[in-house]
C-alpha cells in the first residue's frame, strides 16, 4: 500500500486536527511521508483557507515538526495554492495547483461548496446549462499549471463533485470532452503530475476518485504522471482507500 500523502490539510484552514495529532496518526499507520497542503490565503474568501499570519504559523509549526519526528516520519511543508491565489507561494515545499471557483462578471462562485451555488450559478450565467458551466470551469482550469506554479494538478476535475448524484453534467457531451483534452494539453506544458484523489469518497460526495476514469486515460496517453492524494480534512481520512486505487498509478 502507499504510505505517502501530501494533501492534508489542517486547523490552520479547514481541516479539523492539529498537525501534530495528523503527524501521530500517519506514525502509526506506518506511513513514510507526511505532506501538509494548507489552503493558501485567498483574499476574496476567508471562509476556509490560512489567514496571512496564519500562514507563517503554520510554516513554523511544520518546521518544528519535521525536526521533531524526523526519526520517525518524513514531513513536508506544502501549500494548496487555488489559481486565483495572489500570495507567493515559493517558499513551500511542494506546491498543489487547483481551482475552486468560477469568476464569472466579476463573482468568484465556489463550485465545490454546495449544489444549489453552482445551480444557481448556471441558472443565473449559463441559461441553466449545468454542461455549459462545466466547460467554463475547464477552460479556466486549463491555466492552473502557468499560473500556480503547481508541482502537483489538484482534483482536476473537481467541477463533478456532486454529479454522482445530481447528474445534471453530461461527461459524455463533446463539448465537455473537448474541453478536458484542451485543459490537460495545455496543463502537461508545465506541469505533468496530477493527483488521484481520494477526498470526495471519503467524504461522501463520490464513489470514485478524480479524476473520472477517462480523464485518467487522456492523461496516461500523454505521457502524465499521477500521486495518489487523500486531500484528509480529518486524521482518520489519511491515505483513504490508497489500497483499492494504487493500481491506477501503474
């Protein structure tokens, strides 16, 4: 099993624990890596991400760790960087590049939050068309890479969230289809390295990781990589279900 993970988050943003309990936990899983991901500042929403003085805390705080159990656990310091994230972002171990929002006239209108937001969304911008909002969050998507610096693509396609039951995007639509090959070709020019993520499974949202299965299959037939990522908001979601899809990897 895979016992390396580096999209956790904490109490600094929206996560539940504190690192040090997080650092326990994975030492006795027997993980070999623990890498943390904070949400990085975003200055028009506050609601879930690292405040400013927030963010420094907790760049000590891993420091102290890392020294800490540097017997036991091999921990990095990295940082989830949304793509309209302003902050620098350099000094972090690794960075993970995703994207959260549309902006749309202006309006930064989260797509992983509740179902009614981006139904109202689609309702308001895209005459109804749930499809339609989709293949704008693609194309926008197709930018993270230039624009976060990303070592890591984060839930690539994290606009399905709630399609397992609300089934009101169609991922077999050309449009939609055309606009993940486009995104992910222009991603690959900067960054190769995406993410499995377990997240959604195990909070109930999905039973299957992103990206879809043939997402995964555009971007092994171009020559893409692929981590697998928890994205644990909890210490118990650790390496959630790492077992059941690190053939994927292969």
């Amino acid at each position: 099993m895979v016992l390396k993970d580096l999209h956790v988050h904490t109490n600094y943003c929206d996560g539940k624990d504190k690192p040090e309990d997080i650092v326990l936990a994975a030492i006795d899983m027997g993980m070999k890596t623990l890498g943390f991901s904070g949400h990085g500042y975003t200055y028009f929403d506050e609601s879930y991400c690292m405040s400013k003085e927030g963010t420094e805390e907790y760049k000590k705080e891993i420091a102290s760790l890392k020294e800490k159990y540097s017997d036991q656990i091999e921990i990095l310091c990295g940082v989830e960087r949304d793509m309209y994230t302003t902050e620098d972002t350099s000094s972090f171990d690794y960075v993970i590049g995703s994207l959260h929002y549309i902006l749309v006239d202006g309006e930064y209108i989260p797509v992983d939050w509740k179902y009614e937001i981006i139904k109202d969304a689609a309702d308001k911008y895209f005459g109804g068309d749930m499809t339609a909002l989709a293949v704008y969050y693609l194309d926008a998507v197709s930018e993270v890479a230039e624009r976060t610096k990303c070592t890591i693509v984060g839930h690539f396609d994290l606009i399905t969230k709630f399609n397992e039951n609300e089934q009101t995007i169609d991922v077999t639509n050309p449009r939609y289809i055309s606009a993940y090959k486009k995104a992910i070709d222009r991603i690959m020019e900067s960054c190769k390295l995406f993410e499995i993520n377990t997240g959604a499974i195990s909070r109930g949202y999905r039973s299957s990781p992103y990206p879809s299965p043939e997402i995964i299959e555009y971007i092994k037939n171009k020559g893409g990589e692929f981590i697998l990522s928890s994205d644990a908001h909890t210490k118990e979601g650790l390496c959630y279900a790492f077992d059941k899809y690190e053939s994927l990897l292969l």
